[in-house]
C-alpha cells in the first residue's frame, strides 16, 4: 500500500491551469505539487535552493521554477 494518499488531479483543471505553460515548466510545476504534496504538512521550506535540490533541478531550470513559485505559490 501506497504511503502517502492519492494526489487526486482534475484534467480539466490543470490543462485550463496550465495551457500557457510549456512542456518543461509544466513538468517543473507537476514535480513540485508532489514534493509538497508528499512533505509533512503539505509545505515545503522557503528555499528555492532545496526545492531545486529535491527537484533535481538544474541551473538553467531554477529562473523557471522561481517563476512557477511567484505565479502559483503563496
């Protein structure tokens, strides 16, 4: 069995969501709702070098994933 529960996603929702996004970024944004969805509390730390760290990013990925955060994130 599955530790964590399921992360239910609505198609419709998230294609609506994301239609501007490319390929990369939406991935980037996908991998993030699971690190959070997946860390205790649902919140991951103020820290854009451990999320990218956890999200295997690489350096050219991190101005996306800083976008992907001021746009969605509180």
């Amino acid at each position: 069995m599955a530790q964590f529960p399921s992360l239910n996603l609505w198609t419709d929702s998230w294609l609506a969501d994301t239609a501007h996004l490319d390929r990369v970024t939406r991935d980037i944004y996908l991998h993030l709702l699971i690190l959070m969805w997946r860390t205790p509390g649902c919140r991951v730390p103020n820290s854009i070098e451990w999320i990218a760290n956890r999200l295997r990013l690489t350096t050219e990925e991190i101005p996306i994933l800083k976008a992907i955060i001021s746009e969605f994130c509180k």
